[in-house]
C-alpha cells in the first residue's frame, strides 16, 4: 500500500499562465451549483415538477460523486436531455492558472474566476490540500481579499475583494478533487497523500483560506449546504471547520444552520492588543466573542472549537498571556491551536522564538488543553496560513531565508500536526 512520503514528493512548480482578459463564458456551468439553482437551471429548459427533483439528485450524482466534466458521460440520463443540457450549459470549473507542489506535499492551486458582472475583472482564488499521515485537509477561500485588516495577516493587505458565490466555494473542492485524481477510478499524481483505507483523498475541509466566511455567510452556507448533502459532497458536518475572525452576530445562526465545527481567530486575550492585531475586535470585544462561542450549537466536549493564536514575537506571546488565556476559556469546550507566525514580504511581526512557543504551550498543556502548534504547511510556496494572496509578490532575499531555514523546518517536522 503506497504511504505519504513527504521528505521523496517532487516539488512542482508551474508557471502561472497568462492573464490577459478573455471571453466571458458563453454558457453557464452547473458546476458548484445547489438543489435550488439547479432546479431553476432545468426550469430554463423545460423540466419541471417531479421530474426536475429527480434529475436534480441524478445530476448531482453525476457531478458531485463521479466528477463528471460531460453530459454525454451520463448514462442514465436520456439522450434527449443530455443534448438540452450540453446546449444551454457546461461542466465547465475554474481554470487552474498555477499549480504548486510543496516539498511537504502541500498543494496550492491558483485558479480563475469569472466576473460575477459587467466591468469586473477576472479574480484569481487560492486553494490549498494539505496532506498528514491520516487526513487530507482542504484549505478553501471564502472571498476573493478580505475586508478585514488583521495585522499580521497577508490576505488582508489585497485591494481587491468581492465575495464569492456559492457555486466558486464548492468548485474549490471539484477542481482539488480533479487534480488529486480523487474520484472513483482515477490514480492520484505521484507523492500525493493515499488513504489506507481506501477512502477519499479530501477527507477534511477548513474554511481558512483567503477571506471572512461570516462576511459572505450566505454564499458560505449555501456552498455547506452542497458539500454536507448526502446527495452532493457527502461531507460530515464534523469534518468541516469554518474559522472567523469573530463576526459575532452571525456565529449561533451558522451553527444552528449548518452544524460545523467552529474556529476562532483569538490571537490576543487584552482588547487594546487584539484592536491591534483583528480590527474587527473593536465591533465585538473578547467577551462578546466568547459568550457567542459559550452558546455555540454545535460544540461539545467532544466537538470543541478550536481556538487559533498566532504566537508573534514580543507581542503576544508571554507566559502572562498563557495564564489569561486559559482564564479566558474556562468553561468553554475548547482547544487551543498555536500557530507560528508565517512571514510574509513586507509583515511587520517576528514570529516568536522556539523556547518562548515552548513556555507559553507549556502554560497552556497544564492548564489541561492539549496545546498543539501547528506545523506551518507549504512554507516554501506561501500557502501557509495568512500567506495567501493571488498577486504574485516576490519575497526579499531575507525573508525567503527566514521561510526556508532547514533548522527551522526539521524543527517545526518534529512537532506533530493536530487539530
Ligand atoms: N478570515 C478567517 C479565516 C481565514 S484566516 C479568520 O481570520 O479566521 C485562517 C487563519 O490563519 C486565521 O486564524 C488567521 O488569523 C491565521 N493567519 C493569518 N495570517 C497569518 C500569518 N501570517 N501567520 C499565521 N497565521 C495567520
Ligand atoms: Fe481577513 Fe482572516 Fe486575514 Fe483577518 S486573518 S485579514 S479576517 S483573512
């Protein structure tokens, strides 16, 4: 049985393709699309009623369970039909404009997305799979930018922001899917991550790419709404993790919605430094924050959220802020997910020493949390988290020695990744 083997997988790196402005799609795709929109896809041709819930179910079998990229490959759908579908539509995905692959195995794909209207331009999105030892991870972007000026985070210094539809979210998953060989039949690319148990290759999904879910929460939970469906992407809901910065009013009504796992971007436990390092904390403060996180739906101490802190050296990161932030979180189902601080060309933060992440986790572990860091993933192609922004930016000479130190990756190797 093949295994993983990140130290031997091949890094690839293909050259981003040109991005001059081309056509607009002629037809539309059904690609990414939910119950409702297909079914208004099928009423523009003609099917209606009984029929068109039916097919609807059989098309999404075709698209969402074999990855079908032609109508002409649907069997049991009649010929009729098929020509019907072929001529007002496609099974077209986003373009891939760029593919990497990490030294670690870690993928990342630049792809291109229509205008969603006239005089827009072509946006690219990234996304990401992060293969370990028992799970796929795929990383995906909620919004193209983001509105929000977190400090120390790269997406947040990109111009351009518009959300992106329900049906761009889930394509993510398809075009991931399409390039891992991961539908029925298909042989996944050398060095990528192989289930022993014979399983899918994208087991699990974060919403942890670029952008704010919860300021697109309506494309966001319609996209869930495909990817938990028994009929659609067949995702459990315990396998899916959104993670926000902490739009407060809107964090119950997702998890009462949806039922998935919940993260938070902490990062600091006082509000003058977290007004610092997430802006948005000066709307909902870290007591409004955490009583949303206490009424959360779907946590349990077998389901707990996930606390993110990115440990920034000098800023926040003292055994004083360890103490209060085990405080903070009693009586909340909790974990706590230390992130070392990836750099970024231009960042202004250092990521915390090796022995203060030691100290402060130390803290953290006694206070009964496992406190797990994670391992930064995909270092050397800027998919690590707050890495991700679709202009090409070259890094300094320094900080490409800071990403790429072999002391510092064999060390961060070391560290088990959990979640
Ligand atoms: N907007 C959402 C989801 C995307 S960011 C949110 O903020 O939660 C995914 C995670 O990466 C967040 O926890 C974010 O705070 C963290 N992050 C952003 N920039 C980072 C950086 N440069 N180094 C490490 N983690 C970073
Ligand atoms: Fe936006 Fe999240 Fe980055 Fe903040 S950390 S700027 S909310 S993507």
């Amino acid at each position: 049985m093949p295994t993983l083997d990140l130290a031997n997988a091949k890094p690839v790196v293909v050259p981003p393709a040109t991005t001059e402005p081309r056509a607009l799609p002629a037809k539309p795709s059904l690609v990414g699309q939910g119950r409702d929109e297909l079914k208004a896809a099928l009423a523009a041709i003609g099917i209606e009623g009984r029929e068109a819930r039916m097919r609807v179910s059989q098309l999404w079998g075709w698209i969402y369970q074999r990855g079908a990229r032609t109508f002409e490959e649907m069997s049991n759908v009649s010929k009729h039909l098929r020509q019907a579908l072929a001529e007002a539509y496609t099974l077209d995905r986003p373009e891939v404009v760029a593919e990497q692959v990490s030294q670690d195995g870690t993928r990342k794909w630049l792809m291109r997305i229509p205008p969603s209207m006239a005089g827009e331009k072509w946006h690219e999105i990234e996304t990401v799979y992060i293969p370990t030892r028992d799970r796929g991870t795929l990383c995906i972007s909620s919004q193209v930018g983001c509105t929000l000026t977190c400090s120390f985070c790269h997406t947040g210094t990109q111009k351009l922001v518009r959300n992106l539809t329900a049906a761009e979210i889930v394509a993510q998953v398809i075009v991931a899917r399409d390039h891992l060989g991961d539908w029925p039949g298909q042989e996944p690319p050398e060095g990528a991550f192989v289930p022993t148990d014979g399983g899918r290759f994208v087991t699990n999904i974060v919403f942890m790419g670029m952008g704010e879910p919860l300021y697109n929460v309506e494309n966001v939970t319609g996209a869930l709404m495909t990817l938990l469906d028994p009929d659609g992407l067949q995702f459990s809901k315990r396998r899916v993790t959104l993670s926000t910065s902490g739009v407060v009013p809107e964090i119950g009504r997702v998890g009462a919605e949806t039922g998935v796992a919940l993260a938070i971007s902490l990062h600091a436990v006082r509000d003058d430094l977290r007004d610092e390092l997430v802006p948005l904390n000066r709307k909902y403060p870290i007591a409004e924050l955490l009583d949303a996180c206490r009424t959360y739906p779907a946590a349990s101490n077998a389901r707990r959220i996930t606390f993110e802190y990115v440990m920034l050296k000098g800023v926040n990161d003292s055994v004083d802020d360890a103490r209060r932030l085990v405080r903070l979180l009693k009586g909340i189902p909790a974990k706590i997910n230390l992130i070392p601080f990836n750099p970024w060309p231009g960042s202004k933060y250092e990521c915390s020493d090796w022995e203060q992440i030691e100290r402060f986790s130390e803290v953290v572990f006694e206070a009964g949390y496992s406190s797990p860091v994670r391992t930064p993933r995909g270092r050397d192609i800027l998919a690590a988290c707050g890495q991700l922004k679709s202009e090409t930016e070259r890094l300094r000479a320094k900080d490409k020695a800071a990403l790429m130190s072999k002391a510092e990756q064999d060390a961060f190797r070391a560290m088990s990744m959990v979640d």
